[in-house]
C-alpha cells in the first residue's frame, strides 16, 4: 500500500490533494516485486484539503473523518466474517491512515490520530 501527497497553488489559498491508495494484496503478497506490482492496480481516494482548515480543531477533525473514510473505501471489508482476513483489512486501513498522517505533516492532525489509535 502507498500514499502520496500533491499539492497545487490556488492563489492564496493552497488546495493539497492526498491520494491514498490501499491493497490488501499488497499486504498479502510475500515479495517485495511482486508486492510493488500490485500496488500500481490499487484502488485509489483523493481526499482534498486546505491548508487554513489545519489552523482549526474543526478542521482538523474534518480531514482526519475523511482520511478514515477513505481508508475504508481502499480497503474494503465486503463483510467478511474470516478473523484472518479482517486482520488485514485492519492492517491496511491502519497503514493507509498512518501513511496519509504522515505525509500531511500536521502537528495537530498527527496528536489527533495518536490519541485515537491508543483508544483504538
């Protein structure tokens, strides 16, 4: 699974777009080509933000809604009952969240995603 985050000047006010994409084959798959491989067919989210919503809590909570939901979009759990595989369909929204986080390098959205991943 891979994230990446573009960013494109909209005069004053930045627009960034974050795409996460999510395999749970890529996270199945047991080598590393192999793995790389099927990440390019991923299923792909852009969840678009701004960088003046980082500077409110509101804001703040938005985004981290909308990377969750994302997440759950890319790795899809179809309701499974297998524990196996709703492992590593957790796995993946984890690493998909994790790797958005990241990437945004926010401060505030970075404490927000710790508090909920102690909380579970």
């Amino acid at each position: 699974m891979s994230i990446s985050i573009g960013a494109r000047a909209a005069g004053p006010r930045a627009k960034f777009g974050l795409l996460l994409l999510g395999s749970l084959a890529g996270i199945m798959a047991a080598g590393g080509a192999s793995a790389a491989r099927l990440d390019a067919d991923a299923p792909s989210v852009v969840v678009k933000y701004s960088e003046q919503s980082l500077a409110t809590d509101e804001g703040v909570y938005a985004l981290y809604r909308q990377i969750k939901y994302a997440a759950k979009q890319v790795c899809p759990a179809e309701g499974t009952r297998d524990l196996r595989l709703q492992s590593l369909i957790n796995e993946c929204r984890n690493q998909a969240v994790a790797r958005a986080i990241r990437q945004i390098d926010n401060s505030r959205l970075a404490a927000l995603h710790a508090a909920h991943s102690k909380n579970g």
